[in-house]
C-alpha cells in the first residue's frame, strides 16, 4: 500500500528508464518504507510503500507471479480476508503473511475481469495479464483510493497522483475548462459531475467502482458494483435487527483496525464516529491496545454564536464517550494559530487542484499531523455514517406515511416526535407537506434564495455547463430541498458524490503515511442498512432509532439519546481568521482585477460579496454564500498561480 504508478507502451518500444526513474523520483517528498519497481519491455510498475498492515512488512511490490505470468502493483487494504482465503482455497499456513496485493492477483487468476466484486476494502491497483497481453485495474466502489492515467495513442502511465505524470515529457498541465466550468457552478462541495475527469486536460482518473482494461492499445472502462435497495431484511423483533446490526458493524471495525502501528479515531459528540470509537477501543483491548482519539475543540476565546440547538465545542460530549468507553487516550486540540485562509497553500499542494470544503480544511489536516505524532497508522471515522448506520429522518419518513395514507402510524409518530423535538404539530404539518409533496417546494422556490453564481455568464455559455448539469440532476440555484429518501438514494447511485474524500484522503494518507478508515462506509454496512426497514429507523418518534437502541450499554445516555444538539464543526473559522483579514481583503482586491481569472470568475459577484465582508465580519458568516464565493475565489486563484 502506497502510491503506485507505471507506464505501457502499445507500439513494442521499450520503456525508457529515466522517465520511469522521475516517475518514482517524484514522490520521494513523501514517507516511505520500500521502494519497488519491476520491468517487462513495454511495462514498468512501481511502488512506494507505506507499511500499515502487518502483512505488508513482508509484502514484495510490484510483485510478479512467474506461474501465472501475472504482475500487480497495488494500493489495497483488503477487509474481507478470511472469506477470500476460504473461496482461494488458500492454505491454512500462508494467510497469516500473505500480503493483500498476492490475495488480489489471486482472485484475478480465479475471476478474471469479475474479480473487484469479490473484494471488501479499499483499493486501486493494476495487473499485468502477460499471457493475454492485457492490462487490467480497478478502483474500489466508493473511490476511496485515487488512480489517475494519461493515454494515447501509443502509451499509457498512471499514478496514484497527478503530479507525478507531469515529469513524463510528452503530459503538459493544460487546463480541462469543462472541470473548471463544472467546479464553478455546482454551488456544493462537488468538483464535477463526470468522476473520470480533472482539473488537467490530459490527465483522467478511473471513476469509482470502475474497471480498466487496456489491450491491443484499447481502453475498455466498465462499472462493476452499483448500489441500490433490494429486499428488506424481516427479522421477527427490534432485538434481534440490533444484533444483527451489532454483528456487521463489529466486523467492519474490527477489519479495519488491522495494523501493526498504533491505530487512531477521530471523534466528535455525536452517534457516528462514537460508535465507530466504541467498538474500536474495546476490540483493541483485546490486543493490548489502546486507542487515540483527535477532536477538533475551537479556540478558548471563541464565543459560540450558534442556535441554542447547535453547539460548537463538542467537548463535553467527547469527554463523556472517552470515559465511558475506557481504553481511550484522547487528544482535545484547537490548532490554534490556523485558520481555513493559513492552510490554503498546503492544502493546494497536498490535493493537488482546487478544493471547496475550506471550512473544514484547518481541522482535518490538524488531525492527520497529530495522528502522525502518535504513530498512528490507521485514523477511523464516521463520515458515511448519515447515510448508513445513523439513517432516519422522521419528518422525511412522515412524508411517506402521508403519501401512503397510512393515518394511524401517521400521527403517532407525529404527535411522538412533537413531544421530543419540542416542535407543535401545527408547525411540523407544513414541513413534512411539502417534503410529502415536493411540487409545492418548486412553486414556492425564490430566486433571491439562490446561491449566487460564481462562473462568468460568457465561459458558462461556451462549455454549456448549466445544461450539462441539469442532466446530471445538479441543482445549481443551491435551494432546492430533495426528500431525505431521494438525496440518500443519489448519494449511492451518483459517483460523483463519492470522489472528494477518497480524493484528500489519499493525499493526506501519502503525505502522512496514515491509512484512513471509515467502517461506516463499509460494503456489507451499507447493503445491510439498505436492507432495514425505515420502521427501525424511525420509532416512537426518535430519529436514528436503530443505532441509538443498537448502542445502548456502548455509548453513555447523554450521547446516545441526545436529541435535540447537533455539533458545528468549523463554526469558528472566521474568529481565526479576523488576525489577517485585512491582509486578506487586499488579497481580494488585487485577484478581483486579475484578467485571466476573469475568464473563468463572475467578477461583479464576486466584488459584492467582498464589499459585504470588507470591514470585520461576525463569526456567524462562515457559513454564507458571500464566504463561500471570496474563499472559493482565492483557492482558484491560487491554484492558477501555483499550478498552471
């Protein structure tokens, strides 16, 4: 596991050395525990590991199979092991030093092309097929490792990243405007709505859940997993979908904290990164191990201007999981100092093209240097947690039961959930109305609401980007509400949805030679919480009632039935930032004037929202569109500069 990287030649030259050479020079800036590369005439693979799990001490990458004539360069941790070994037929005295990349090349021998749906875990890997000719990779469902390519008509090289390729000779850094048009006008965190593009012309990456096959100078790509609801598990009683429940989550955690190095969390106040921490912690106690946790806390003078619903310092929460949990040692840390404007610049060099999520940005990058001090070598969370093992909207599930007519179970949940939330029926009526009947919402829809377009109208027309979106059922006015059923339906049909954290969590992987973990996004969690029904879900009025009963004797009370607070992560961005906001209003200034970004910026839009934030901002505008516009501006700027 690693970056991994390589070249094929179609026209029988033989491959050149240096170029190879600078291929595997160029990620020397990152750690490394071995470095690897194997020659054929037209083909070189390499590897620059990073040793995370005890298998990998001993693995051989790339590694060839003289038997098989089959070579593999891999960045794969793979979770479902034991099930593999039986289905290999593996002997009982090879698995327990068996590297993952071995096990790939295996399942490849057995299946052939058919071989990622077999495997459970994340991964993004290449295999020369020598008998057929053929190169083959794949890329895990979720694209939680990155693969990035260039083709042509006579060869073709791929990396883990995209900087790398650029020291090939014949790969020059011309922009892909349509990524560009795309990043700019889609109002959330998505860069793109096609997964194999870039922010590079020539440079594609293999969309998640996606094969390649290369042969005879032919590029096939195929999608080989597609999620989607099937028939709903009937078990006979809440106890027993709970302990099903328990069964495969325990399992996920238990698969990924597999490593010989110390193994880390990040943890928050809430459901989804506690019971990943719960889990953990007593798992590894029975290794002998204890777990670090990282909460991103704000700084001590920060004062919290959020609801009375909200909270921005989670800490209370996190302390009372750390304890009652056990085997925990925690880390509460405020970077204090940083901001989402101070990390720009690393973060444009780590993810190597420009980014949306800056809010965040100051925390997560804290986190994984933080981890590195520790040793760790595994960092788990809970990031895909909304979407599988904490699912439940009662007003969105209310909305079905009012489309359906079902009456009764209609209004005891309603008059159940108004007692909870604190809200009067006749207050909740209107909302779950709407969401029953999303037509209404359209009808109603004010375009003073909109988030405000930050692509110039000319370059906007020319890459005909709005209509391009549209078919991807992209709302670009930012207001538009789905159903909670709907958006979770997308969220696993979509791939672009699934390209951002494999994205920098691959790049902050490499760069601090921690693997992170998501057991929540784990494939057997997500097709056994497609399979639930909604009535365990949503219960007696309670959201994420299945996780909340499934947890109770693993997570304190005041966490695990806490109701009515959610956390803010991130609330407290501006407050850092007020040190150098003058400094950053010039900036402002001055890349508002700047011709080339013209081409690409709306720059009356983005002139107004700086004159509304000119003079100092309140904490409470972290979160508004006009931040969103200025900040996004300058990371693009920025990258232009930097990287083009």
């Amino acid at each position: 596991m690693g970056a991994i990287n390589g070249i094929l030649h179609f026209n029988g030259s033989m491959i050149n050395h240096s170029e190879a050479d600078a291929l595997m020079q160029a990620l020397r800036k990152y750690p490394v525990d071995q470095t690897g590369t194997w020659f054929g005439r037209t083909l070189f693979f390499g590897c620059h590991a990073q040793w995370i799990t005890p298998e990998s001490v001993h693995e051989i990458l790339p590694y060839y199979d003289p038997e098989r004539k089959l070579a593999i360069t891999a960045d794969a941790i793979i979770d479902n092991r034991a099930e593999l070994f039986d289905l290999l037929q593996v002997a009982y005295e090879r698995r327990a030093k068996m590297g993952d990349s071995e096990l790939i090349l295996l399942a490849y021998h057995k299946w052939g092309e058919e071989a990622p749906k077999y495997l459970v875990g994340d991964f993004a890997f290449m295999i020369w097929d020598e008998r057929q000719n053929k190169l083959f990779g794949a890329r895990d469902f979720s694209g939680t490792r990155t693969l990035y390519f260039y083709r042509d008509h006579q060869r073709f090289a791929f990396c883990t990243l995209i900087q790398p390729l650029f020291t090939l000779p014949y790969i020059d850094r011309a922009l892909n405007e349509q990524w560009i048009a795309e990043f700019l006008a889609i109002p959330t965190t998505t860069d793109a709505v096609d997964t194999a593009s870039t922010v590079y012309r020539q440079i594609e990456q293999l969309s998640p859940s996606h094969t390649i096959t290369v042969m005879n100078g032919k590029f096939t790509f195929r999608r080989y997993c597609t999620i989607a609801e099937g028939n709903k598990l009937k078990l006979s009683s809440n106890g027993e979908y709970e302990e099903a429940f328990r069964e495969v989550f325990q399992n996920a955690v238990q698969s990924r904290i597999r490593t010989h190095r110390a193994v880390g969390a990040q943890l928050s106040g809430g459901l989804d990164s506690g019971s990943v921490v719960s889990f953990a912690a007593k798992a590894l106690h029975n290794e002998d191990k204890h777990l670090h946790t990282f909460s991103y806390v704000p700084v001590d003078d920060f004062e919290d201007w959020t609801s009375k619903r909200r909270v921005a310092n989670e800490r209370p929460y996190i302390q009372s999981t750390v304890q009652y949990v056990g085997n925990i040692t925690a880390h509460y840390l405020d970077f204090k100092g940083k901001s989402p404007l101070s990390e720009v610049d690393d973060w444009l060099d780590t993810f190597e093209m420009p980014y949306k999520f800056f809010e965040n940005s100051f925390w997560i990058k804290g986190i994984y240097e933080s981890a590195r001090q520790q040793g760790v070598g595994i960092l788990l969370n809970g990031q895909r947690g909304n979407w599988t093992i904490s699912w439940g909207h009662p007003l969105d599930y209310m909305a079905i039961l009012l489309r359906k007519m079902r009456w009764i179970r209609f209004y005891r949940e309603l008059r159940l959930h108004s007692r909870i939330a604190g809200a009067r029926r006749s207050r909740l009526l209107p909302v779950i109305g709407r969401k029953a009947f999303p037509f209404v919402q359209h009808l109603a829809w004010n375009k003073e609401d909109s988030f405000p377009s930050l692509i110039n109208p000319e370059f906007a027309r020319t890459t005909d980007v709005f209509d391009r979106l549209r078919q991807h059922d992209i709302d670009v006015s930012g207001t538009y509400l789905a159903n909670a059923y709907e958006y979770r339906k997308r969220q696993f049909e979509k791939l672009y949805f699934w390209n951002i954290n494999g994205t920098f969590g691959t790049k902050l992987s490499l760069r601090h030679s921690i693997w992170e973990r998501d057991p929540t996004n784990d494939l057997r969690v997500i097709k056994f919480c497609l399979s639930v029904p909604e009535e365990q879900f949503v219960q007696d009025g309670v959201d994420r009632s299945l996780i909340r009963r499934s947890m109770k004797n693993n997570l304190p009370d005041d966490v695990r039935m806490n109701l009515r607070i959610r956390g803010v992560q991130g609330a407290d961005g501006i407050h850092r930032m007020k040190p150098s906001w003058a400094v950053f209003m010039e900036e402002l200034q001055q890349l508002s004037s700047d011709t080339e970004l013209s081409r690409f910026i709306n720059v009356p839009v983005l002139k107004e929202a700086i004159s509304k934030l000119k003079t100092e901002p309140q904490s409470r505008h972290i979160f508004d569109a006009d931040l969103k516009i200025i900040m996004r501006s300058l990371i693009f700027h920025r990258f232009l500069t930097k990287f083009t």
